[in-house]
C-alpha cells in the first residue's frame, strides 16, 4: 500500500485519503463547471472564490456522508466534462471541417 510521511510527524498520508482527495477534486472541478453554466461573469475570481466552499463540500460528501452523495455530485460533475470535452469537440472539429469544405467549394467556384 502506498503510504507517505509528514515532514516532522508520525501521521501517514494512505492510498484511501489520496483517492477521497481525487475524487473530491474532480467532482469540485465537474460541479463548478456545471455551475458556471447559470452564473455567468467576467469576474473569474468569483469562480475561484467559489472553488473553496465546493472543495471543503465535496472532500466532506466524501469522507462523512452516503455514497449516494459524492456518487450524484461525481455523475453530475463528470456530465458536465464529458459533454465539455467530448460533444464540444466533436462540434468544433465537425464545424471546421465544414467550414473547410465551403471554402474549397467556394474557391472552385471562382
């Protein structure tokens, strides 16, 4: 099991406190995201200010709370990246191909 010392302490840092920090990460990163689709600002510090309160949450739905929490804040969380990353890019790779296939046609034309 992979374990790691505090600087000056007898406390261990486990593979099951790594992966509850993974897993409240990703699912604060998902859930901002998801957010920010209703708060919408040019202040980006606001979504860093933020960023606190969601991390404090999530780590706790993690490590106090039903599975059932952290797993609805994971899917909503991971929803939300995969339609960012996947169905986004998808859209854009579609849209310049397309656009590249007017302009050929359009130069041809000339």
């Amino acid at each position: 099991m992979f374990q790691m010392m505090f600087e000056g302490g007898d406390e261990m840092i486990d593979s099951q406190f790594l992966l509850k920090v993974f897993v409240a990460t990703f699912a604060t990163v998902g859930f901002e995201e998801f957010i920010k689709n209703f708060l919408k600002t040019k202040k980006t510090w606001i979504y860093a200010i933020l960023m606190f309160p969601l991390s404090v949450a999530s780590y706790f739905s993690v490590d106090r709370l039903p599975l059932w929490v952290i797993g609805s804040v994971l899917t909503v969380g991971c929803v939300q990246i995969c339609y960012q990353t996947v169905v986004q890019g998808f859209k854009a790779v579609i849209e310049g191909l397309l656009d590249k296939i007017k302009n050929k046609g359009a130069e041809e034309n000339v």
